[in-house]
C-alpha cells in the first residue's frame, strides 16, 4: 500500500469501528441502508458562488484549472453572460475570476491535456447567431493557469459552424487527446461538414481528419462510452439516439445502433436531454441513462400549466405565422403579467387590444389589471398582436395573431383564472426517460426499474453514489411547470433492481419561475460524499448543495494523474474489486449534454466495506496502474502530476 494521501474531514462512523474490531470484513449493503434518507444544504452563498440569474445550456464543466488537486468551476451561460472559471480557494469558497473563459454565446466547454503537459486546457464551442454567424470552437491552452486563445495556431480556425458540443477524446490510441466538435444543422448551404473531426499532431496543431459517420450525425449533444469494453472509446450520441462503435482502425466508426437496440421495436429515440454512464447493477459493463423531455421550441406549442394555489394560468405557443386561442372563465377582473416573446427576425414587441373597442396597451410584462366592464366585446384581429376580451357570464377570450414568423416562442401569464380551460387543446410536455442496461453486445430496455417521476419533462441526469452504499444512483434535472420551479428528483438504487424516488433531498431552489436544466455530481469538500452543482435555466441561478451524508457508509476517493507516458487521466477506467463484487467508473463528468468535466477524482462508495481488495486503472494508452489491499475512508493517487 503506497501514496496515501489523507484529504478533508475523514468521518469515523459505525462502520469505522467495525473495520477496527474485524479488519478486513466486509458485507452487502441491505435495502435498508439504501434507503436511508440522503439530504443536502444549500451552501451557495456560504462558498462564495455569485451569480446573475441567466439561461444556461446544459451544464457546468468541472475541472483543475491551476492544478492545485482542487475542482475549480468553468459555469457559462447562453449568450447574456460570458462563462466565468471560479478558481477554489483553500478554504473552500471560490474565487471568480476576472477574465472571462468565454465571452458570448457560450454552448459546450470541454477540459483536457491535450498537449500533455499536466495542466486542463479548454475547448469551447460557440454558438452561430441562429445561423447567421457560424463560428468555430476556440481553443484555450493553460499556461501555468492562464487561458490563452491558441485556436488559430492550432490549426482548427477554419472549420465549425453552429457549435453545439466539444469532446476531447483520443481516436486513434496514440495517448493523446483528438477533437470531436458536433454542431446544429446548418441554416445556409455550405461545403462544409456539419460535424467536424481533429486529430492531435502532438506538436500543439491539428489537422481536419474525414470521418464519415461522425460528419454525417443528426446530433446535438453526446456521450462516450465503451459500451463493448473493446477498450476504445464509443458514443451515444442524441438526438435521436445513435449508437456509434469505434472499429479497431483510427477514426473509424461504425453505426450499431440497429444492433445495440435490438429489443427495441421502435428504434427511432428521440426527445433525448441528457445521458449518464453508471454500471448501475454492478455487472462489470456501462448502462445509460437517458434523460427525456421537451426543449424550448417543442414546448411552444399549446402548453399550459395552473396553478391552483395562486389562481394562475401561464400559457406558451408557437411564434411561427399562426393564430389562436381560448376562452377561460374568470371574475370581474384578470392581472395579466409576464408577457412575452422570444425575439426573432422582427425587433419589436406585440401590442395587446383590449375589448371591442380596441383599447391599446404596451404588451404587458409587468402586472396590468383589466376589469371586466373596459374589456366588454371580441376586439377585431387585424395586426400581429395579442387581443383581450370578456363575453360575459364570467367568460373571457384570450386570442393572438401573428402576421409573420414574427417570434422562437410567445408567453403569457393571466391570474385570477378559476379553472384552466378546457377549449384549448394542450400537449403534454411528459416523456417517458430510458434506462439502458448493457447485456454486452445489445442494451436491453430496463425503464420498468425506474420510479413515476421519471416520466416527466426532465432535462438533465447525472450519476453518483450519493449514499455511499456501492450502487450508483441518479439525480433528474425537472423543467417543472412553465413558471414554477419544481423539485428535482433523486433516485436511490436498490441493489440494481429497482430505483426509489426522493424528493426531500433539499437540493433544489425552489419557488422562482426558472427551471431545472443540469449539473454536475462531485465531492466539493472532500468529506467522502458526493455533493451537486446545479444550474438553473431560464432566469436562474448556479446552486451549491452539500450532501450531509450516510453515517453508516464507508468510500473512498482515487485521484488519477498522468501515467508515467504523460498520458492523462481523461476516460481512463478504474476498477476497484471488494471481496464479493467489482465497481466500475470512468473518468470524466458525471453526466452529458454539451459540455465536457474531467473529474479524476474518482469517487466510491463502499457500503459497509472496510476493505478493497484491488485497483486497477487503465488509461486510455492501454497501461495499467494497480494496488492492491487499501483501506476505506482514504483518499490514494495513481500516477504523478507533470
């Protein structure tokens, strides 16, 4: 037993005092243990973590940015706020940083060694103005914790349009890490491949490399994989759902996803969110989970929440030419509130008319009350506006017309409705999430294992033992109703049978009108329990929550560095073996959008485990580091920092 190194608050539990009367025992957690309570606290503000309420596109990337052994956060934003790194001071709060990472319309961030020098350099892929503006991704080299734009030195400024996704991946098993930037369908026609593919010269440049497959996916977001345990690296790229297999040349890829879906009748996977890897049944082979749901545009098309409590019926729609709306019943005065559109090709807002006698009013965003007697009538639709009136007997008629693709979508809120209405024919923003198991060269469908709430619109998972007791479980982001945060929900794993469902886990803000979007599961304070950086969407905020963890449990914390090659940790697989059972994790983040973490402290739960038998790490070279009889509750390091 070698290169122990003890880190943060060790916690001596009951399972600590069996180890020192029965060193080397060892059992299976029971159902009991898995369904203890896990509860967080909101300590966001405790840590220093300021920032402004914006949209956010799927997900932070954690990483260490001035290698420092500590995870530093690189959080951005859409396009109304630049991504900012926020550097971990030693006391455990944050620091921001002045100089942005990333400026505008920041979509997926990537962290790596690409050059393999010890230090995380990021890969930022930028949006393309609707397609007026395509951009290539930017490269950002580490030098001694700043970030310099190297992207035209490098060699990758000429290609890329509307960034989507970036992954540092290595293609061709030479050790170092090649280029992956996925994109969104182009808007103009152009020469150029959608999806574009660099492989590492090793000199600090890249060359475009065709890979057909790759080039060709209808695919927004991503997640790797080595679902055949081939040792080289596969995607699951969505949406719709592609299963594409690494052959045994560089850069060759094939697609399996009729193979891998077999059992499936309908292969054709779509509304997929967001994906997490997890040997959820402790079998030896990576399952996905899949989360589903409707985005922004698929929404805005008749959708509808109330909320009873507050009387409030908040309604979107589509911003194409159209028009439409219904009739609700409401008493002798509305607020109508919130009002809005999502700007798009025309830069100005919708009018409202009020009552046959077309009284005019700026769109209302703040609260405007309108009673009953100024509304008398239907006013005649004429412009692109939004048209108010009461029909008496309690009946009022909300309508909208608009002339031309005039906007991405429309929202409006009306209180003082006293039921929703029922002449308005909405959809239901549900569908049903997936749980992949891996049956070795087929994925079975397992979605009879998870609990009611994974039948909603979720936007975001990840996955993590946050119980500590050796299974790996999941946290599903819920975009909620449309002005109503409403809880995430967590699923415990029993013993890989099942799933049960919390939503007293405290880690989540509620009470504002955003919505849950993604996160990232690490342990922030290094107290052997896996904590939850969420990002909310739509107005909202980044939330810090401390897991306050399992009294009985036992873990342990690997750090992988970089083998004596200067290989780095990113997508080595780490097998830790206890005396009846072997756990597997990849490093990497703990689930996928668009953005990329490197998360190379690898965490485990052991369960009532005291002792670990053997750990193997294979780095993406093919070189192994192992030891071997270590004890629970210790943080160890594989390999050296350069």
């Amino acid at each position: 037993m070698k290169n122990i190194v003890q880190k943060g608050r060790i916690r001596f539990s009951l399972a600590l005092s069996t180890f020192i009367c029965l060193t080397g025992c060892s059992q299976v957690p029971n159902k009991s243990q898995s369904q203890q309570t896990v509860k967080f606290i909101n300590v966001t503000t405790e840590v220093g973590l300021v920032t402004p309420a914006t949209w956010k596109y799927g997900g932070p990337t954690i990483t260490d940015i001035n290698s420092d052994g500590e995870y530093d956060l690189i959080l951005g934003s859409h396009h109304e706020e630049p991504a900012y790194t926020f550097l971990k001071r030693t006391d455990g709060t944050y620091a921001k940083q002045e100089q942005p990472a990333a400026k505008w319309d920041v979509h997926g961030i990537a962290a790596g060694d690409y050059d393999n020098d010890g230090d995380n350099d990021l890969l930022v892929s930028l949006g393309g103005g609707n397609g007026s503006s395509p951009q290539p991704a930017r490269l950002l080299n580490n030098q001694k914790g700043e970030l310099v734009d190297v992207t035209e030195r490098a060699g990758i400024s000429e290609l890329g349009a509307r960034g989507r996704s970036v992954r540092w991946l290595d293609m061709d098993n030479d050790g170092d890490l090649d280029i992956l930037h996925i994109t969104a369908m182009p808007i103009k026609e152009t020469q150029q491949p959608r999806n574009v593919v660099f492989e590492n010269l090793g000199n600090g440049c890249f060359a475009y490399k065709q890979t057909k497959v790759l080039e060709d996916l209808e695919a927004e977001r991503l997640l790797i994989s080595d679902i055949n345990n081939d040792g080289r690296l596969d995607l699951i790229t969505f949406s719709p759902l592609s299963i594409i297999v690494r052959g045994e040349s560089a850069f060759e890829f094939k697609d399996f996803t009729q193979q891998w879906l077999t059992e499936f009748e309908d292969k054709h996977i779509d509304f997929i969110t967001a994906a997490a890897e997890a040997d959820f049944d402790n079998d030896g082979d990576m399952d996905i989970y899949l989360s589903r749901g409707k985005t922004y545009y698929q929404i805005a098309n008749n959708a509808m929440s109330y909320d009873q409590p507050t009387k409030r019926l908040d309604i979107r729609d589509e911003g194409n030419k159209s028009s439409d709306g219904f009739i609700f019943e409401a008493g002798d005065e509305v607020i109508l509130s919130d009002f809005f559109r999502w700007f798009r090709n025309v830069d100005k807002d919708m009018p409202l008319y009020v009552g046959a006698a077309r009284k005019k009013y700026e769109m209302p965003k703040a609260a405007l009350v309108i009673n009953a007697e100024d509304a008398k009538g239907i006013p005649k639709q004429s412009e692109t506006a939004w048209y108010l009136g009461y029909l008496g007997d309690n009946k009022w008629q909300l309508s909208w017309q608009l002339n031309e693709n005039y906007a991405w979508d429309i929202r409006a809120s009306i209180t003082g409705v006293q039921s929703p209405p029922v002449d308005w024919k909405t959809q239901d923003l549900s569908v049903p999430d997936l749980l992949l198991e891996n049956r070795g060269n087929q994925f079975i469908d397992s979605s009879h294992k998870l609990p009611p709430l994974s039948n909603d619109n979720n936007w975001g998972v990840i996955s993590a033992d946050f119980n500590n007791d050796s299974y790996s479980d999941f946290f599903v982001y819920r975009f909620g109703e449309l002005r109503k945060r409403v809880t995430d929900v967590l699923l415990l794993n029993q013993l890989g049978q099942s799933f049960d469902q919390l939503t007293n886990h405290d880690a989540t803000v509620t009470g504002t009108n955003a919505h849950g979007d993604m996160g990232a599961a690490f342990d922030h304070n290094d107290d052997g329990f896996v904590d939850i950086l969420s990002g909310d969407d739509d107005q909202g905020k980044w939330y810090l929550f401390e897991n306050t963890g399992v009294s009985n449990t036992n873990y342990v914390t690997l750090e992988i560095a970089h083998n004596e090659n200067r290989v780095g940790p990113q997508n080595a697989l780490v097998e830790l073996e206890l005396d009846d059972r072997t756990l597997t994790k990849r490093v990497g983040s703990s689930g996928s959008v668009h953005s990329q973490s490197l998360l190379n402290q690898v965490h485990f739960g052991l369960g009532q485990n005291t002792r670990i038998k053997k750990v193997t790490v294979t780095y993406r070279d093919g070189s192994q580091l192992i030891k071997t009889d270590l004890a629970a509750n210790q943080r160890y390091t594989f390999g050296s920092s350069l």
